[in-house]
C-alpha cells in the first residue's frame, strides 16, 4: 500500500502585516486547556484541590517552551551556545519535548510542595493522568506543522514532501502523527485503569513506563544528525524515562490507594 496522506502546507492563518496565527500554536493552547481540564477532573473526583491544577499550568507552559527550546539547544545544536548565545532566548526556534518534560517535572514538584504546600504524589497523579489527552492535541499540533519528519517511507501513514533534501513525491514517516495516535490509544487505557482505584503513583509510573520505549522505537525513525555512541538524545532520554517509570511503579505499588470520593465533574 502506499502513502496515503498527501503533501499540505503548514497550517497557518494570515492576518496581515506580518502576523499569523498558526495551528501549532492553537493546538499547543487547546491541549493544555483539554489536558488540565482532564487533570482537574480527576483532582476533583478524588477530594483534591482541582483549582491547584489550573494555577499550574501557567508554569507548565513557561516549563514547555523554556525547558524545551534550553533542551533543543543542548541536546541537538550546542554549537549555537557559543555561536549565538542569544538564541536561548529565542523559545520559538526549535522544541525537545524530553527538555519540556525534564524542565515540568521539578516546577510541579516545587509548585506542589513549596508554592501550594500540597502532597506531590497525588496532585502529580492528576497531572499524569491528564497528561494523554493534552498530548493527542500537542502532537496534533506538529503535525499540522511537519515539525517531526522521519526518514522516507512507503507506510501508509506516510506523508508526501514534508522531509527535507526531498521532492515533495517522497512520502516520509510523520513522528508528530505516530505519537498523536499512540497518546489517543494512552487516554483511552487511562479511561479503563480508572474504572479501580490505584495507588498514589500508579499513572506517574505508567506514564513514564509506556512513554519511553515508544518515544526509543520512534527515534529510529528520525533523520536527526545528532547522535552520541549511536543513539540520539531522545533515546537515552527515553531510557532514563523507562527506568524510571520501573521504580515508580515498584516502589508506590504499595502506596495507599486514591479513592474516588465524588463525582467526576464535566465543569
């Protein structure tokens, strides 16, 4: 079979003068709008603080975008640090979602227990537990901008003239798209696993225990010309990410379990 998704333009909407508005930045906005308001409603249903959730994410944006483009910069273009040490602050040149996650998880942590004075574990569950969703409209978001190309392809999920050095004949495999459909399979498991209550920590664990394979599978794929001893940061991002996501599920499997206590409100 071959590609079946033919070669688009980047999604944008001009407004004149220089300005627009570009569907990864609306997807990157409506995932982090779906992705807390998901979280909130798992916070709500157990007792906890949901309004916590929506005084975090404006944290986890500036973790986003400055993790990430700090992520970018070390992890594929460290030369640019030295070249132009400006570029730190120019966020919107180049994004590492593994800089974004690895910058997220100490601001929720300090947010939690130093700013509100709250448990970690149990907001952090509702944060992973949220996470999935937030992560389809994301990705969503760099595939509408061909942000993630992948070596060419004749899979039909392929996508026609988004890799560089390419024709737009060539179709190329579209990461973005791959892990906006893997986040979609997540969220739906998540609305399973919450059918029983689970230990405080069970979804951080499980987050970070399906999230890093898939994410060293995917880099396979990837035509990124960074690599250290044959593997690109990514992967060994994603290496420590499973490690880790193994303790977590081994050392809060005995944890008490957060019971739902209310209703799962759609407010």
């Amino acid at each position: 079979m071959h590609p079946l998704i033919p070669w688009f333009e980047p999604v944008r909407l001009e407004l004149g003068g220089g300005l627009a508005i570009h569907g990864f930045g609306v997807m990157v906005a409506v995932a982090f709008l779906l992705g807390g308001w998901m979280a909130k409603r798992f916070a709500d249903a157990r007792g906890l603080d949901g309004s916590a959730i929506d005084r975090l994410i404006g944290w986890l944006v500036l973790g986003v975008f400055v993790g990430g483009h700090l992520g970018h910069l070390v992890f594929y273009e460290p030369q640019r640090l030295v070249e132009d040490p400006m570029s730190v602050f120019r966020i919107w040149e180049g994004l590492s979602s593994m800089g974004g996650f690895i910058a997220c998880v100490p601001i929720t942590w300090w947010f939690f227990t130093k700013r509100e004075r709250k448990p970690f574990w149990p907001y952090a569950e509702a944060v992973a537990f949220g996470l999935p969703f937030a992560w389809i409209w994301a990705r969503i978001g760099c595939f509408m901008a061909h942000d993630h190309p992948g070596l060419p392809t004749d899979f039909w999920l392929g996508v026609y003239g988004m890799c560089s050095d390419h024709p737009v004949t060539v179709a190329c495999h579209d990461l973005g798209l791959y892990e906006a459909m893997y986040a979609a399979v997540l969220f739906g498991v998540w609305q399973v696993l919450d059918r029983k209550d689970r230990p405080v920590g069970f979804y951080v664990g499980m987050l970070a225990l399906c999230y890093g394979p898939v994410r060293f599978v995917l880099d396979t794929l990837r035509t990124v010309d960074v690599r250290y001893l044959g593997l690109t940061p990514g992967q060994y991002g994603a290496l420590v990410v499973s490690a880790i996501g193994v303790a977590v599920l081994a050392r809060r499997r005995h944890a008490p379990v957060l019971a739902k206590t209310a209703p799962q409100s759609s407010g």
